[in-house]
C-alpha cells in the first residue's frame, strides 16, 4: 500500500502534485488545508483522502486527529505534535513544524512530518512523503522533495 502524505498547503500547492500522487492508494493530509476548496484536485483523484484539522482553518469540517490501522499497525494522524501519544499507536504523523520529521522514541513510537507543501523552515525544503506498507515488512517512509 502506497500512501500519500501531505500537511501545510494553506491554501496552495506546486502545480503537477496531484498528479504525482495520483498512484498512492490513499492520501492523508495533516492538517493546515485552510480553504476546503484547496482539495478538490486531491479529492479528483478518486483515491481515500484522510484530513485532519490544523490550527489555520476556519472551519471544523474535519477531526481534530484521526485513528487509522493499516497493515496491522496504529497510526494517529494529528495537526499539531502531541505531548503523549494515545495508547496502542505505532506511528504518529504530523504537521505544523513545516520541517519533516522521522524519529523513534524511547518506547518505540515512530514519529513522522512529510514537511511543508508551500512554506518549509528552518532551511527544510518544500516536500511531501510517501509512506509504503508491505505485509511483514517495516514501514518505508520516503521524503519527496518538491
């Protein structure tokens, strides 16, 4: 299974990415979409798009944090990083830094932010990921520079 993962387009993105994405199985965006309009590419693709709300909407169209199982592992996606992870979650994804992310922590959470789409920092690049699961095997997460 190939997902797609974007966060932080506030309101835009590079022209030619919905094409790029347009082989994943699923698409997650974390949050920071701003106008809902902002998906309609996304949402032509007629692939599972999952959204999560930022802290830049004006709306509340979407959840604050969304609980996913895929490929038997638990995935919590959420706008801003939480201080502590529910329960039962492998893997936590999320934007708001607009720097990507992949780490481990001490108890064997993976933590992972595809980056920007439109406003990296902290001299990251703009970028988005592709999260790959094969049954048994680990997790791929793969930056996409863009």
């Amino acid at each position: 299974m190939r997902i797609a993962v974007i966060a932080d387009t506030h309101d835009r993105f590079p022209p030619g990415l919905p094409a790029r994405l347009a082989d994943a199985d699923e698409i997650w965006h974390l949050g920071d979409v701003c106008e809902p309009s902002t998906l309609v590419e996304f949402q032509q693709l007629d692939k599972p798009l999952h959204v999560v709300l930022g802290n830049n909407e004006w709306h509340n169209f979407w959840p604050l944090e969304l609980r996913l199982e895929r490929a038997g592992l638990n995935f919590f996606l959420t706008h801003i990083p939480p201080r502590r992870v529910p329960p039962d979650v492998h893997v936590v994804l999320h934007g708001h830094t607009h720097v990507p992310r992949d780490e481990t922590d001490e108890r064997g959470v993976r933590w992972l932010n595809p980056g920007c789409i439109t406003r990296p920092n902290r001299g990251a690049r703009a970028s988005f990921a592709w999260l790959i699961l094969e049954k048994d095997q680990p997790l791929s997460w793969k930056l996409m520079p863009l």
